[in-house]
C-alpha cells in the first residue's frame, strides 16, 4: 500500500502547484468534494441532516469551509465552528471563508460546540502539517466533540495525530469514525495506536497526477 510522509506530501502539492500548474483552488475543491461525498455517505444521504463542521486556521480548515458549500447545495443543514480568528485565514482558504460569509452559512464560535446535537461532525481542525502539541484551546475543544457523543468524519487525519509516527501529538487527539485522507494514506497510519483514531480509512483523489505522486514516493509507475 501507498503511504505518503509529512514531506512527501507537502512536496507532491508544491509540484502540483508549480510544476504541473494545477491551482490550490482546484486541489482544495477537488478534496472538498471527497469529503462531502463521504459525510453525505454518513448522513445516509438524507436532506436535512445536521452537520457540525468545526474549522481550524490553517487549509484543513479550509477543506472544511469548501465542504460545507458542498453539503448546503446537497441539502444539508450545515453549521460552521470556526476555531481561529478568520482574519488570519489567507490563501485558498481565506477564498472559501468569503465564499461561505457570501452565501450566508452560519457561523459560530468554537464555545458554542456543546449547545449543538448534529447528526454527523467533521474535524476539519488541524491536518498533516502539524507537529507540535495543540495549544490548552484544543483540549477544551476536543472535550466538547466528545461529550457530543455522534458520528466524527475527520479531514486528512484526525485532529491531534502525528502524521509520520501515527501517535497523539498531546494528550488529546480527536477519535474519528471515519478519516477521508488525500492522495494516499500517511506514513503513520500503519502504526497500531492510530487505528482507534482514524476509524474506517477512505482515500480520496485530489488531482495531483499519478507519475508525479509515484516519483515522490519511489514508485515505479
């Protein structure tokens, strides 16, 4: 099986976007509508399911604004949890924030996760890139979705998880049902003590070529 490192994935979207000219907007997309095709997977595809998607910062925050257009348009009741301030989002994800403020989705502060009972979360905090342990708001954070007590879908890998050595991070990682990861699975998924975080694993396709991923990874085609 394919399992891609920290580096190797920041690599394959780094060429992606300059070698092979493929816009961040488009990756972004593309993985926002591998998720959504999931989460309406688990909403068992039924309108008027609500979903909570808590968003972090950073892109895998963004994912998740870009999915909650998605899910809306599918019929969803969508509601956002925005976990930083959005002045800080830039980039692809700062273009989904607009998107979302443009289309009117609500929007909360990550106090008010307690107050809601959704059908289905998305943990679309924290991704790959993360290395240290999440700041003491994540714990509080974290304990809320638990106390939720419903079905988690995570966005690349759960909130907290190390991608390379498939252990916490802190002593606080979210436990998802499901993980939809981009482009392959990470190195750390193969570790034992990732499998009661990462729930049932389902690999969605970003748009970054095959000859291109397979270079990164020492594949021969």
């Amino acid at each position: 099986m394919l399992r891609l490192s920290r580096e190797q994935v920041r690599t394959i979207d780094r060429l992606a976007i300059e070698k092979y000219l493929i816009p961040g907007e488009v990756l972004m997309e593309n993985a926002a509508r591998g998720l959504a095709d999931v989460a309406w997977e688990m909403l068992d595809s039924r309108e008027g399911g609500e979903v909570l998607i808590i968003c972090g910062g950073g892109n895998n925050g963004g994912d998740g604004l870009a999915a909650a257009r998605h899910l809306h348009n599918r019929g969803a009741n969508v509601k956002i949890i925005v976990t930083a301030d959005p002045k800080k989002y830039s980039g692809e994800a700062k273009t989904n924030w607009q998107i979302v403020r443009a289309m009117n989705l609500p929007t909360f502060p990550a106090d008010k996760i307690s107050q809601f009972r959704p059908r289905l979360m998305i943990d679309a905090i924290f991704g790959t890139g993360l290395t240290q342990p999440p700041r003491d708001q994540f714990a509080q954070i974290a304990g809320d979705i638990e106390k939720v007590s419903v079905p988690i879908l995570a966005v690349d890998i759960p909130s907290g998880l190390d991608c390379d050595t498939g252990k916490p991070l802190g002593p606080i990682c979210i436990k998802a049902t499901r993980t939809v990861t981009f482009v392959a699975e990470k190195v750390g998924f193969a570790s034992p003590a990732a499998a009661e975080y990462l729930g049932q694993i389902t690999v969605a396709d970003i748009g970054c070529p095959r000859e291109l991923i397979l270079a990164v990874a020492g594949r021969s085609a």
